[in-house]
C-alpha cells in the first residue's frame, strides 16, 4: 500500500466522501419526497396528453444527464413498462433557448440541467419553455416551476443526488399510469401494466380515484429508494475501498508519464463514461485537468463500426486506434457480461492499457473472469441503484487522484491490482 494511504490519507478521504453522501442522500430526499411524488403525477398526466419529456443541459456534465434521463424514459429497463418519449438537447445543438423554442411542445415536460454553470443559458431556456407552456423543473433557481437544489455545495455529490431523483421521476411516474382513473386523456383509457414490474413501487394502493392516497404511496417508495441507494452506495465504496485506492494510484502515475484515460458504457452506462471523462478534463476546484476520451461519443465511428463489423467490436476498434502502452481503460456495465465492453477490456489488456471496471450484480464475466485489473462490484440487480452507485464510485476515484500522488512516487502504481 502507499505511504499515504498507510497513513489513513485515501482512506479516510474515501470514509469521508460517503458520509457526505450518506448524509446528503438522507436529507434530499427527506424533504423532498412528496414534493417528487406531486410531480411524478403532474408528469404522468403530461405523458397521458400526448406530452414529451425535453431534457437540456449545456455544460459536459449537464449534458451527461440530459442525455441519460433520455435514454431511460425511451428505453425503459424493466420489463413490462412502456417507453416514453424523451429528447435530450445539449450545446452541439447551439443555444439552448432557440433549441427549445424549436423543438418543444405545450404539454411537454422541460428539464434543465446545470442552470447554475451556463451563465443563464439554461435559465433562458426553461423562460422559453414556460411560455410555451412546458411543465418546468430544475435543480437550482433559474425560474422553473419545480425547483430540486441538493443539499450539498459539492458539485459531484449534487450531481448524484439529481440522477436519483430523475431515476425516481422515471420509476413512479409509472404508478399514476396504473391508476388510470386519477388521469385524463388516452392512456387513462388503457389497461393497467403492473405484474412483472410491481417491485418498482411496493405500497401501490387500491383505491384507483384517491389522488393522496396514492401520492402517499409514492412519497414512501420514494424514500425507500433513496435508503436503498444509500445502503448500496456504502456497500460499493466500503467493500471495494481498496481496489479504488489501488485503481486511483494505477491512474496518477499513469497520467504523471503523460498517459490518457479512455472510457466507454452502453445505454446509461454511456452517458457515465461521458460525465466521467468530463470530471477528468476539468480543472475545477483542487483538481488538475487530465486528459482523458469518451468512446461513446462519435455517433459516426460507432454506427460506422457497428454497421461494417458488428456492435461487439464498437469500443475495442477504438482501443486499437486510440490506446497505448501506459493508458488506461474505465468500463461501466450494469451486468459486467456485454459483449462489447468484454471484448473492449480484453484489447486493451493486449495493448498494455491499465482496465478499471465498475459493475453490477455479482460481476458478471468481468469479475468472475477477472478480466480487468481492477473491479469494483455494486451488489445489486436493480439497474438504476447500481448507475447511481457507479457515479459514486468514479466520483471518489476522481477525487482520489489527486491525493494518492502527494508524497509518493509512480513505483507503487500497480499495487492492489486483481486479475
């Protein structure tokens, strides 16, 4: 182990950054939880008329969860629940204002992501929104009618506590459709779509007209969820403190000899690589940028590759082109058995290339084959708790960078290392 780690340094730094989270997870969503639960139905009465959720955000971060509440309203993980329509809008696009004020709709739902970083691009474009009549949310003042700001001045620790909440958003807005008398238009019309997907939300009550019986019901899901993400954040962070802190000092003295980071996901898990490599290129705070690729992000040379070779071969093409000896590779998957990030890891592990993989369940492939050399496990099935989780993971693997590297040199990169 390093000096300072023997010393209590990433450790306790590592102790430190999840009672934050635990205390900040706590107190979100103690107060927060019926205000979620009104909304969640507000939402679900805007899908029922035809409504789209619009998600907007400008910086890379806030593009990050524009991006992934998407892709989860539009591709809905469990079994059984209809997809709902979704755009995510971020600054390729151009100005946030002129997007919205061309592609929203009355009845749609606008989500505003890093109004309090955009210099007020964000808060312009919910002002569009409003007046086009759009359903308004936000998680700072910036003029929207729901209003979400966490309770925390750490800019990674608000970010998590966000995707949470909209991971909520998306799982109850689904209870309102099984009361289909407490909404109006077509879909209070349709059948109800529980079985399969019941877990979602144990206290679904019975009265199919009782508006606040049913918002109750919601509010206490609500809380369960963030105890459990709580409860699952620790288990992440504590059972596999050593990995991070042996991935952390892997990554430092790979980036001290002028190496870069290259990261990649499917699904949500992709728009985690994205916010990840964001953290890594940014210099905010303490931090010194570094330099780091998002193997999501062509559209061009991931259909190009897909279309040509096939989708297993998405990512590892790109480590052939990108990776070198003394890079490294971050790979997030929920289940740790995609073809793609498997075959991913096992390029660059060819290739020289330090693995880190952050995955779910029990592992998969990934840790059962120790195919990475460093893994960290989120145990859980549930593939929201386990994204949420991960963020935490890359989050604090972030921070410990650049504190494994006071006082100690590269020679202990390597130490911790599995497979």
């Amino acid at each position: 182990m390093t000096r300072t780690a023997r010393d209590g340094g990433p450790a306790a730094r590592l102790q430190a950054l999840l009672e934050q989270r635990t205390e900040a997870n706590r107190t979100f969503f103690a107060d927060e939880s019926e205000r979620l639960a009104r909304l969640c139905h507000l939402m679900a009465e805007r899908f029922a008329r035809s409504g789209r959720l619009v998600a907007f955000g400008r910086s890379p971060a806030a593009r990050s969860d524009a991006r992934h509440v998407a892709v989860e309203f539009v591709h809905p993980v469990i079994v059984g629940k209809r997809a709902l329509p979704a755009i995510g809008l971020a600054g390729e696009g151009g100005e946030l204002g002129a997007q919205v004020e061309l592609v929203a709709r009355p009845e749609d739902i606008a989500i505003a992501f890093g109004t309090d970083e955009d210099d007020g691009e964000g808060a312009r474009a919910l002002t569009s929104a409003r007046r086009l009549g759009c359903l308004t949310i936000a998680f700072s003042p910036a003029g929207a009618e729901w209003e979400f700001p966490p309770p925390s001045d750490d800019p990674y620790i608000r970010q998590e506590l966000i995707e949470t909440l909209y991971h909520v958003l998306w799982e109850l807005v689904h209870v309102f459709f099984d009361h289909r008398g407490l909404l109006s238009g077509r879909e209070a019309r349709r059948t109800h779509d529980t079985g399969a997907s019941s877990f979602l939300y144990p206290f679904l009550a019975e009265q199919e007209h009782d508006l606040e019986a049913v918002v109750d019901d919601v509010r206490r899901s609500a809380l369960m969820k963030a105890e459990e993400i709580g409860e699952l954040r620790a288990q992440t962070l504590t059972d596999n403190s050593e990995v991070l802190i042996a991935a952390a000092t892997a990554l430092r003295a790979g980036f001290d000899r002028g190496a870069q980071l290259l990261a990649l996901g499917n699904g949500g898990s992709a728009t985690d690589a994205m916010d990840a490599v964001a953290d890594f290129r940014s210099a905010a705070g303490s931090r010194r940028a570094r330099p780091a690729l998002d193997l999501t992000e062509d559209a061009s040379i991931l259909t190009a590759i897909a279309n040509d070779i096939g989708t297993d071969a998405i990512f590892s093409r790109q480590v052939i082109a990108y990776g070198r000896p003394g890079d490294a590779l971050l790979a997030l998957s929920t289940s740790g058995n995609s073809r793609n990030i498997i075959e991913a890891l096992a390029e660059a592990r060819r290739r020289g290339l330090t693995t880190i993989a952050m995955v779910g369940y029990d592992g998969g492939r990934v840790a059962g084959e120790s195919l990475a050399n460093h893994v960290i496990v989120t145990r859980s099935e549930h593939i929201p708790r386990i994204q949420e989780a991960q963020a935490s993971a890359y989050h604090v693997l972030r921070d410990l960078v650049e504190l494994v590297g006071e006082g100690n040199d590269s020679g202990s990169a390597n130490v911790g290392a599995a497979g």
